[in-house]
C-alpha cells in the first residue's frame, strides 16, 4: 500500500486511540520482537568477559580489554549516528537495520583471524546495539499504552542481564576444550547471538512504524489504517475498545526533520531541568554500574582469594538480583509513580552498598555475604537504571525522542567508562580496604544524589499520554471536535 505525504495539518486521534488499549496479543508482539536487543548486549558483555579467544588470536589481556572498549566505542558512535535517523527515518526501519548490523557485525568476528580483524567487527555490532538503544526504547513508548508503559520499558530494559547469563551458560559449555575444540568454540559463541536476532527479524517485520510517527511525518492516513488493524486484532480476542474521547484530539503540522538547532533549543532552553534529570539519571546509574560490574571479579579473587573459575560461579545471583529488581518492582512505577520510585530505587541501592561498604572496610564480609549485598542493592539499583532508560525516553517532544536518548546515552557511556579504571585501582593488590571502601563511599553518593535529583526534577508521567507529558514540537493547538 502505496504511502502519502502531506505537510498539511492534520486533526489525529491517533494517540488516544493507542492509549485507551487494553493489553492484548499485539503488545506481547511488540515486547518480544522489540524486546531482544538488551539480551543480545548482555549476551555480547558476557562472550567478551570469557575471552575464549585469547589464546587463538595470540591476544595480551590488554589486548582483550581493548575488545570490550571498541564494542563500548561502537556503541556510542551507533547511538550518535542512528539516534537522529531514528527521528527522521522512522522506528521500524532503524529497528530492522541497526539489527540487521548487528547481526552482520556479531557474524563476521566470529571469524577472526587477527586482533585487528576482531576489533573492526566488533565496533560494528557495538554501531548495531547502540543504535537499537534509540530505536528500540522509541518504538516501545510510543506503542504500549500508557498505563503500561513504565513497566514495560523497565522490564525489557532489565532483561540485559537475561542475556548477560544466557552468554555465561553458553560459554560455560562452548569454551569448554574438552567438548569442543578451543579455536571452535569462542566461533560459535559468536554466532548465538546472530543466530536470535535472525529469529527475531521476522518478529519484527510484523511490528508496525509507530503510528504516532508517522502522523508527525505527514502520513496520518496510513497511521489510522495501522491503528484500525490493531484495534481489530484486539477485537478479534473477544476485547471490547472504549469509545474514543474525541475532545482529545490534536492538530498537527506535519515536518520531515527537525533543524538541528531546534533540537537543541529543545535541550537547553525549553526543557532545561528536565535535560538536567536525564543525564544526571543516565550519567550516576552507569557510573555505578560499569565500577561495580567490571570489578567484581577482582574483589572476589584479590580480598576474598577466589580462583577466576569460583569468581565467575557468583556472577549468577548478582544476575539474578538485577534481573528481577525490573520484573518485581516495574508495576510500582504505574502505580506508586515515577518519582517515588525512581527516588526510592536509587536511595535503596546506594544505601545498601554505603551499609557494605562499611562492613567491607572491617573485614566483616565473605565473599557469599559480600554477594549477597550486591545482590539486593543491585535489586533496586537495576530498576533504577531501567528507569532512566524510560525517564529520557518520555519526557521529550516526539520529533526529539530518538535523539534524547542517543546524547544522554553517549554522555553516561563516556562518564561511566571512568569507573572501572578509578575501581581497579582502588582495588590495587588486595592488601588495603581502605580505598575501595572510600569508592564504595563515592558509589553509593552517587547513586544517592541521582535519586535526590529525581525527587526534586522527576516528572509525574505515569498513565498519561507521551503527548500529555511532552506535546509535539508539530502540534499546532488542540483541535475542536
């Protein structure tokens, strides 16, 4: 079906429509083919973690470290260079080719011969997945209904740590030189994840552009004819709609692209304290993460005197904790609101890790009981960082979304890099507590000062409307039934 263009005002109910759906078989549609990109990271962290394939390409750990920085690197050129396209081109077609190279990069390093072979295609998937970090969070928003939006969003963006242990499980058995060759099996590790995101593909060429885009890009008649489908799919289930509230509908300008310097009037000008809360969010949750996630290693074996096998044994209930903080405590951001819990997350995780601290610096830890704090302050510190995934994602004009998350993104990825280089020092030898103790200190401050700013900048978004928190940089006024 051929697609029209119109820069004309248009009169759309089109938001309101998606909003008043209840849950139905499209929307698990959506979550499971949208939903895989933060596996397929954590999958990727996790392969490169196990480093099967330093002996086969002759690679020094610096060497290996440097794997894991071009990835990092990818990632944030991708979310840069595709964040603004998303905007432009559209949902589905980004989620389709930032997954499509992905696919292509994962492939082909699978391939290596040489370390400089490697770190080309791995800045590439890195590209792919920071470009599915914009896209993805986009779609998802602007799909789910808005009761539903906060859990969703977090719960996917937890499920990063699905694939951190999916990636474990596989390298657990793949990097095993006793059943498969040790030049075999870090190949094939690569290919796990090239081999879901092709399952996945087909899943989303059923996912439509966001409707609410495409109104916004001067072809409100397609997104109406999308809506319709959805609205009779639900049907269909034996579901029956809400009338539509037609005193909701808005008047929009349809345009393009939006200037550049627009986008940043946006940031700076029009929405200043909010850009203070995204980046405050993004930049102390990676911060947090990125130290305490690279490190740990080094404090089970350098304090607790774990070999590298045994360490790697209590990576999976520091998973699981952060795995099942999103699932657990997601619906409470739609019920008990943004504010609240995002406050509440934050506070949590960094109180606890401030109590371990403590008992760290006087020896009153094992490496389990040690875990375990991790554990539960990982709970609430995933969900939090779940949340500021949501948070930039809508308190921003649609015409901006894809780009807000890509900038705020690119910042806490380039802070966040920090704190495995400040940790690792603090962890030195293993012979003194005290300043890590003082970097436990630092952690916890900072996740505790995230949580203030979204106290006192967080935007009350539950169960409305993206339009209601953010109205479109192209909506003319409200249009009269």
């Amino acid at each position: 079906m051929a697609t029209t263009h119109s820069n004309q005002p248009v009169r759309t109910l089109v938001p309101v429509r998606m909003d008043r759906l209840p849950w139905a078989h499209f929307h698990w549609m959506v979550v499971l083919g949208l939903g895989v990109s933060w596996i397929l990271d954590g999958l990727e962290i996790q392969l490169v973690s196990a480093s099967g394939f330093k002996d086969s390409l002759g690679m020094s750990s610096a060497d290996i470290g440097f794997t894991a920085t071009i990835y990092l690197i990818g990632q944030v050129c991708g979310a840069l260079f595709f964040g603004r396209l998303t905007d432009r081109w559209g949902r589905k077609k980004l989620f389709i080719i930032t997954l499509g190279i992905y696919l292509v990069g994962s492939g082909i390093a699978g391939l290596a011969w040489t370390p400089w072979f490697l770190y080309i295609w791995r800045f590439v998937a890195g590209m792919g997945i920071g470009g599915e970090y914009t896209a993805i969070n986009s779609a998802i928003d602007e799909l789910i209904p808005a009761k539903y939006r906060g859990r969703v969003d977090i719960a996917v963006n937890g499920t990063y740590w699905a694939g951190a242990m999916l990636g474990a499980v596989s390298s657990f058995f793949l990097l095993n030189h006793e059943l498969i060759p040790e030049n075999i099996g870090w190949r094939l590790a690569f290919f796990v994840g090239p081999v879901l995101g092709l399952v996945i593909i087909f899943i989303r060429r059923h996912i439509p552009e966001s409707p609410r885009w495409m109104v916004t890009h001067g072809q409100g008649d397609e997104a109406n004819r999308i809506v319709d489908s959805i609205e009779a799919s639900v049907r269909a289930q034996g579901i029956t709609l809400e009338p539509v509230d037609e005193s909701r509908a808005m008047l929009v300008k349809p345009e393009e692209s939006v200037p550049f310097a627009t986008v940043i009037d946006v940031f700076l000008r029009k929405y200043p304290s909010r850009t203070f809360l995204g980046i405050s969010m993004m930049v102390t949750q990676s911060f947090l993460y990125n130290a305490i996630f690279f490190t740990y290693a080094l404090v089970l074996q350098n304090f607790y005197h774990l070999n590298a096998s045994d360490s790697a044994l209590y990576f999976f209930p520091f998973a699981i904790g952060n795995l099942l903080g999103p699932l657990v405590l997601g619906p409470l951001f739609d019920t008990l609101g943004r504010r609240k819990m995002i406050f509440g997350t934050y506070f949590l995780a960094g109180f606890v890790l401030l109590i371990s601290a403590y008992l760290f610096k006087i020896g009153a830890l094992t490496a389990t009981t040690h875990t375990l704090f991790w554990c539960v302050s990982f709970f609430f510190a995933s969900a939090g960082a779940s949340s500021a995934y949501l948070t930039v994602s809508e308190i921003f004009p649609l015409e901006v979304r894809g780009q807000a998350i890509s900038y705020f993104f690119a910042i806490s990825q380039v802070v966040g890099s920090m704190g495995p280089l400040i940790f690792a020092n603090f962890v030195g030898n293993g012979t003194d507590r005290v300043p890590l103790f003082w970097g436990y200190v630092l952690g916890s401050g900072v996740m505790i000062f995230g949580g203030l700013v979204a106290w006192f900048f967080g935007v009350n978004a539950e169960g409305k409307g993206l339009e209601d928190i953010a109205a479109p940089l192209t909506s003319v006024k409200p249009a009269v039934a």
